[in-house]
C-alpha cells in the first residue's frame, strides 16, 4: 500500500487496526481483573473464606484477636486500593464501550441510499436533488468542523457515484462498494498522527522522556518496593546493628538491648517525650542491666517493652501509640533475629536467648514469672497460691495431667474459671522428643566416622485421658496469648548444639500442622572420646513447654587424626557436604 507521504512499499499507519489491537489488549487485562475483584468481595462479604490462622484456643483474648481477624478480612476489601482499582476499571470500560462503537460503524454495510437519505425506489432526480441538498450541507469549505464533515462529504460523493456513474454502479452490484475488489493491504496498528511530520518532534520527546525519565522512575520505584524489606518485612541493613551485639548476648534480657536499636524504631519513634514525667517513670522502672547504654530513644523503646511483659497500662496517647508500632513490628524482627543467630556460626546459642525472650514477649511474662501465668485468670497475686509446685517442669507436667488430677492438684475458684483453663490448655501443644544416634551399617563409632542423628517429635493437644485435639492439614495454629494485641502462627524450631564447644550444629524451623515430625541430621564425628550433643524442641511463643535431650556419644580414636588443626580443616571441608544431608525431613499427620 501507500503511505501517508505518499511512497510505495512503506507500511501505513492504519487507525482501526490499532484501535482493534487496543480493544484485545484491553479486555484481556480489564476481564480476568473484574473476576478477580468480584470473587475477593463476594468470598469476603459472604464469610467464604478461610482464616490464615486457626484458632484452636477459646479464651478471652484469643477470641478476641479472632474476631478482630474476622471482621479485618471482611472490611479487607473496602479500601483505597479498591476505589483506586474501581477508578481505572470504570475508565477502561468507557474506552472498551467508545472504541466498539467506532468498531461498529467500520463493520457497517456501504449503502448508498441511507447515505443520501431517499429510499431504493427514487428516481435520478430524486437522487440528484438530495445529493445536491446534502453536499452544500456537508462541504468542507463552507462548514469548517473538522474530519468529520469531510468525512461525510467523502461519503456522500460515493454514495452518489454508486447510483449514477456506469462503472461506479456496476461494482457496487458486484462487489458492495462503488471502487470494486479491494485489495489487501498492511498497515502499522498505531493512529495516524504518529506519523505525521508536524507531530515528529513532539513524538520523539514523548519518547526520550518515557525512556530516559519515566522507566528509570519506575525501576527505582519497583526495587525500593521489592528489595527495601527482606522476607521477614524489615530492613535488611537491620544486621549491620543486630550481629554486632548478637556477639554479645549472655542473656535473654539482652535481646532488649537488640530491638531497640532497630532502623523501623529509630525513624518512627518520637523521641520528643522522652523527658515528659511519664516516659521518665517508665525508664526508672528498667532493671539496671536494662538502664545503660545507649540513646535516650533506645532507653524508651526498652522501657515500652519491658511494660508490654510487666503488662503494665500506659495512659499517655503518644506512648501508647509507640508501644503499639513497637509490639506490631516485635514478631518480624525476632524472625529475622532467629534467622541470624542460625546462620551465623560465630554467634554460638544466640538463638537460645532469643528464643526465650520471644517466648516472653509474646506471653506478657517477665524474666522470672512462673508459666501458670500464660492461663486465663491466673495473675502473679494468685498464681503461688493456686500452683505451689515451683518444679522445673511444673507446667508441662500439669499439661500432661488429666482434668481430674488438674482439679486436686491446683483447684480453682469457681467452675466458670476452670471451663476457661481447661479450653487453653486443649489447645497447647504437648511434645515428646526421641533422640537416637547410630552410624549406618556400623555397631561402634570411630573418630572420623559420619554420625546419623535421628530426631523425632511428636505433638499432641487436648487433655490426657479425652479425647485429644489432633493436628490435621490446614491453616498453622494461632498462638494462645492472654494479652498480645496481634495474631501469631505458632512455630517450633529443632535445635542441635554441641554442649563442649558451645556452639549451634544444625536447627530447623517448623511451621505447618503435624503430629509427628522424624528429621536426620549428619554431623562427623573428627574427635575421639565422648561428644555431648543437646537437642532441643523449642516454641517461640510458650513458655515452659520446651523439650531437651542429651545425647552422649563415645567415639574410638583413628590414627592419623590427632592434630587438632587437621580435625578443624577436616570438618570444615566437609561442613557444605553435611549441611546437604542434614536437611532430611519426614512429617506425619495423623487422620
């Protein structure tokens, strides 16, 4: 065909190709986003959803957080977002609508007898009347409105051809149209006037702009979306601050020390209170160890946290709402916090610490509380007075108790309390942990030998002696918390320490729903005599129900093997190998 400069072989631009090319683009996009969005509303208005969490466990406060999660999924879909969504949407359909009806009139049959107005009996005067009385009506010179008058007076010349020139009519009869075969022709689908020389500069500006500008934009903005957070939702800088003083912790309380020096908290906390009486008060109430070093802001920050665990009340609205954002961002820094002290090995059992202060914080207890507090009704005045064991495993073993010798052991007030006590602890989790150590194909172990370390841990809830609430496959378990104001999935995690060196071999995190986990796990053994292993099965958020074992295994000494430097550079060289072999899970859900 012939361009618009009027040069053979060119492609031309072809305004309807484009503007059907638009059309499927549109709809291709517009379609399958509609659905989208009218499921999310039908499944979230009409409570057809599923919770991310299950909750398991029926007091007060974990009620609570269940309804709140509830109503918060069924109010997810009225947003800002939406309206945005139903904004662009709108516009796209009055696009799709605008762009069909110019469809329309291309797919429209040539007639040359609606063109001119008169019916397919009129004689040739009638014919030249009307076309007399339509082209001084439609004539570009004498009614300047633009294309679309000429258009139209294109048309009606046609039209006109077709019922009186020879030829003209002669086509029309055969082929529909007055010009006779059309030819076929290829045209660019982008409008005209991209291609027309005044419109040349302005394109390329257009264009240089959109390249050179818009896209870097865009990809500055994508990255600092994508790559501003890790995977646990906080700065990833965060441990240029937390490994410096992970290699400090000696205890649980340090993990305080930790928190507070956050980037999230540094740039969102006001430090604008920290001399007002009430923040001064919350600041004196730090244990010493908790009272130096650092800013005053990190000072505050600890002191908030350490009134969230003393479940002390805050009444000054600026400090409330900082202890707010602090307990809203505690469970993604205590992730990102465990992920570190378990891949760093020169943090020795840093996730020890951090671990049992996570427990803390998510139950509301301090350093020294008893377990018994994590159940309903139960406070620090009553709690000695109702539970007089102070055994270690005190706790677990009421756990493991069946309601009968609950009610003898630690009888409660009244009938309503227990019916609470008793539905928290159905939905706690109670572990047994088996340990075995063995060298496949092998009846002893020697020094250099590769030493299989079978884990298995098995999990049950409900009371002793019922029926038991079992495990099935589902939503993760909700965390049961008297006084934590956000929802937490429970998670468990298997820690392998050797006790002689002081230092963390292997841990794995589990998450999902089981009733029976088996994990292997492959250490070498490069030292003779007896090694000392402690295995570990330990919640992030309960205290008091954490399972240990002590394996001690003897290993013969092998010639050759004596230098202690050779022993390190032994197990250094096969530390990638090992790590391989020690990530063997099997997972049992019991039906």
């Amino acid at each position: 065909g012939k361009s618009s400069d009027g040069h053979e072989g060119n492609l031309e631009a072809d305004d309807s190709a484009f503007i059907f090319f638009m059309f499927v683009i549109i709809t291709a996009i517009v379609v399958p986003w509609i659905l989208i969005l009218f499921k999310k509303i039908i499944w979230t208005v009409c409570g057809w959803y599923k919770l991310p969490l299950d909750f398991a466990c029926a007091c007060k406060n974990c009620s609570q957080l269940k309804e709140g999660m509830k109503k918060e999924l069924k109010s997810s879909w009225l947003t800002k977002g939406l309206a945005i969504q139903i904004f662009i949407i709108s516009i796209l359909l009055s696009l799709l609508f605008a762009m069909r009806g110019y469809l329309d009139e291309l797919k429209k049959e040539f007639d040359p007898y609606s063109l001119l107005e008169i019916s397919t009996s009129a004689s040739e005067q009638e014919i030249k009347t009307a076309y007399r009385r339509l082209v001084l009506a439609t004539h570009p010179d004498k009614r300047n409105e633009g294309s679309e008058t000429s258009d139209k007076f294109m048309a009606i010349r046609r039209a006109y051809q077709a019922l009186t020139d020879p030829v003209a009519k002669e086509n029309y009869k055969k082929y529909g149209n007055p010009d006779g075969v059309q030819r076929f022709s290829i045209g660019l689908a982008v409008p005209t006037f991209l291609l027309e020389k005044g419109n040349r500069n302005i394109v390329l500006i257009v264009f240089f702009v959109f390249l050179l500008i818009l896209v870097p934009l865009a990809g500055w903005w994508v990255f600092t979306i994508c790559f501003r957070y890790n995977k646990h939702g906080v700065y990833p800088s965060n441990s240029d601050v937390f490994i410096p003083r992970l290699k400090k912790i000696k205890k649980a309380d340090g993990v305080m020390h930790i928190l507070s020096g956050a980037l999230e908290y540094q740039e969102n906390i006001n430090d604008k209170d920290v001399e007002t009486e009430a923040c001064k008060k919350l600041i004196s109430a730090l244990p010493s160890r908790q009272n130096k070093g650092g800013s005053p802001k990190e000072l505050k920050i600890r002191s908030l946290l350490e009134a969230s665990m003393r479940g002390t009340i805050i009444e000054e609205q600026s400090l409330l709402k900082d202890q707010q954002y602090i307990m809203h961002l505690a469970p993604r820094m205590l992730s990102y916090l465990i992920e570190l002290s378990t891949e760093d090995g020169s943090l020795g059992l840093a996730v020890l610490k951090v671990l049992k202060f996570s427990q803390l914080l998510y139950q509301g207890l301090n350093f020294g509380d008893s377990p018994f507090l994590q159940l309903p009704h139960i406070d620090k005045k009553n709690v000695d007075t109702i539970f007089k064991q102070k055994a270690k495993n005190a706790f677990k073993n009421y756990l493991g108790m069946t309601p009968e010798l609950r009610a003898k052991y630690a009888p409660l007030p009244d009938a309503e309390r227990t019916r609470d006590v008793e539905a928290t602890l159905s939905a706690l989790p109670l572990v047994k942990l088996t340990v075995k150590a063995e060298v496949k194909d092998s009846n002893e172990i020697r020094q250099g030998d590769l030493l299989t370390v079978q884990v298995k841990v098995e999990l049950s809830r409900g009371n002793k002696g019922s029926e038991s609430t079992k495990d099935e496959d589902g939503a993760p378990n909700a965390v049961h918390t008297n006084q934590y104001p956000i929802p937490k999935q429970e998670i468990m995690w298997i820690i392998i320490a050797s006790r002689d060196e002081g230092r963390l071999l292997q841990c794995a995190k589990i998450n999902r729903k089981f009733s029976s986990c088996t994990k292997e796990f492959s250490a070498f053994m490069y030292r003779a005599g007896v090694t000392t292993f402690e295995v570990y099965a330990k919640f992030d958020c309960y205290r008091g129900l954490d399972c240990k074992e002590t394996v001690k295994v003897f290993a013969k000494k092998m010639q050759g093997m004596s230098n202690p430097k050779q022993e390190a550079q032994l197990q250094e060289s096969d530390s990638d190998k090992n790590d391989e072999q020690q990530a063997s899970f099997t997972y049992t859900v019991k039906k």
